[in-house]
C-alpha cells in the first residue's frame, strides 16, 4: 500500500514516519502542493494526502484517477478545496481529517481577548518603551454578548469555554445541538447580529456561507461589533471588512484566516514584493489581529492531522469501501 503526501511540512515528517511504520504502508513525502505539473508524482500510489493548498478540481481528481489514485485524504478539517462531485463521479473516496477541537476553540476565546483589551497597541507602545494607558481602555467579556456561528464541534467548545466567563452567548447553527443548548440561547441570525458585541465564525465554507459576512450584515450588527474568524477566510467580504473598520463600525477584529491568503499563509514572504493589497491594508489597524493560519496548530493536532490521513487511506483500501468520509 503506497501513499504519497504532498504540502508535508518539517513538523509532520516524524508523524508521518511513525505512522508508516506502525500501520506497514509505504508513504512518499513532498514539501509541493499537488498540481498538474507534478501530478505524475502521485502515479501508481493508491492514496494522496494533502493540505489546503492543493485545489483538486475535477481536471486533476481525473488524473489522480487514471494513474490509480483511490483515496484522497486532506490534512484539514475543511474540504472546500476539493470537488466532492467529481470525486465521487470517478470513484475516489474523500477523507478529511479530525482532530480535537480546543486549540482552535481557545485561540478564538484568545482573539477576543486580545482586541477586548487593545492587546496590539499595548504591545507596540512597549517595544519602545511607551507605557502610557491612553487609548488602551478596554472591555470585560462578563459585560458583553458573544454570537457564535455554527455550533458543530468547535463551536460548542468555544461556547463551553465562554460559560466560565460569565458572558451572554447566542448560538446560530442550521442543526441545533440539545448539549449546546444548555449552555447558549440559539437565535436566528437576524437576531445574531442585532445583539452581539461580539460574533465568532465556526461553520464550513460552502457556497450558501461564502461571504455570510459582508456590507449587508455587517450594516446590521451593532457599532463597534468585533468579528472573529478562526474557520475560513471566504466566510468574510475582504472588502467588506476594510471599509468598517475604517469606518469604524467594526471596532475590532481578530482573523487568523481571510480571503486571498492562498499566496502568504505558511511562507515566509519577508524580502518579496507583496501584490495582496488588501491584506496588507487591513493588518496595519491597530485593532485588527491578524495570525498566519495557526489557531489549528498545536502538537496534538499536527499528529492527529497525520494520523487521520494516513489510517483513514489505509482503512479505506483495507475495507474496499470507497466512499466520502467527511467529518
């Protein structure tokens, strides 16, 4: 059984050698995306892992399947950069992975905190020495609303972090959780916006929620909202994001993902000319917290990530069941 992986980070190789080693199977690693130009590199290996840069569109899933690819296994919890029809159409099975969801239910209760307490400008006054407390008033959570957005596995961890804070929490999600309700007051997203001081972002990136934040919804929320987004960055309106901040309608924001950061997140982009305008616009506000894709990125879950890669294939190919596991 041959797996080949691609996108494998330095932090992975040690999982991914364990793994080999403890199920028998024979894994290839390979620090590039998975594209057409290199797609020869996955020929004659029964399962592909990947990360989220590699986009399996319908013309590249057909040429994993004539060099006898059966198993795609994306290291991330989302999937929307692989095209589950065509998948299906050509008989690949699709996994995604699994992994604990408290680093990025606490790195979401992390960003709220942060731009709560004008953590960004507190830290810029001290790295030259400037400990005034102008401007850097802040706000307790205890006082405050948090709207959560989408209360799957993350979500509700995130919820069950805020209850020890003290704070209001609303919840939306299409599918209520009976659990969840014990703990938040599930609303409509009118409702949502209306009255949160805060709203996080815990829900996948599908074409009914691309954009689910944008000038329409934003225009809805109370002034001065803050928006955190720890899931994907399509979830957001860019543009929509930099006119309220200057605005000045959004009065915070803590995004450790945002649209068009295929070309920066997990490089290092130090002595390139920078074309993302938009990014680079917006982090520049004093109370916007921006991180590199990172709330996912704790040692258990780079494991986890491997782990559910590489058993998930095998498990597939053992069992001849080829069929779509998303989690």
């Amino acid at each position: 059984m041959r797996i080949a992986a691609f996108e494998v980070r330095d932090d992975e190789r040690q999982s991914f050698d364990d793994e080999a080693r403890r199920l028998g199977v024979e894994v290839a690693l390979h620090e590039e995306k998975l594209e057409p130009g290199n797609a020869t590199m996955a020929e004659g290996f029964d399962g592909v892992s990947t990360l989220g840069l590699s986009r399996l569109d319908s013309s590249l899933l057909e040429t994993l399947a004539r060099q006898g690819v059966k198993v795609v296994a994306t290291r991330t919890v989302g999937y929307n950069h692989i095209d589950l029809d065509a998948a299906k159409r050509l008989g690949i099975a699709v996994l995604n992975a699994d992994y604990a969801p408290n680093g990025v239910a606490e790195y979401a209760v992390m960003f709220m905190l942060m731009v709560l307490r004008n953590y960004k400008p507190s830290l810029w006054r001290g790295q030259v020495y400037d400990f005034s407390l102008k401007g850097l008033r802040g706000r307790e959570l205890r006082n405050l609303t948090v709207g959560v957005m989408g209360t799957g596995r993350i979500g509700a961890t995130v919820i069950r972090c805020l209850t020890g804070f003290g704070c209001r929490i609303l919840a939306y999600d299409p599918h209520p959780n009976d659990a969840v309700a014990n703990h938040a007051e599930y609303v409509d997203l009118e409702t949502l916006y209306r009255s949160s001081d805060i709203i996080t972002l815990h829900m996948p990136l599908l074409p009914s929620t691309e954009h689910i934040i944008n000038r329409d919804t934003i225009a809805r929320m109370k002034d001065g909202v803050v928006l955190i987004n720890c899931a994907r960055g399509g979830l957001m309106d860019l543009e929509a994001l930099i006119d309220n901040i200057e605005s000045e309608k959004i009065g915070g924001l803590g995004l450790d993902t945002v649209e068009t950061e295929e070309d920066l997140i997990h490089r290092d982009r130090r002595t390139d000319i920078l074309t993302n305008r938009g990014v680079a616009y917006l982090r520049q506000f004093p109370n916007v917290v921006m991180t590199q894709h990172m709330a996912f990125y704790t040692d258990a879950a780079v494991h986890s990530m491997v782990n559910c890669s590489v058993e998930g294939i095998r498990s597939v190919l053992d069992t001849g069941t080829f069929r779509t596991r998303i989690a």
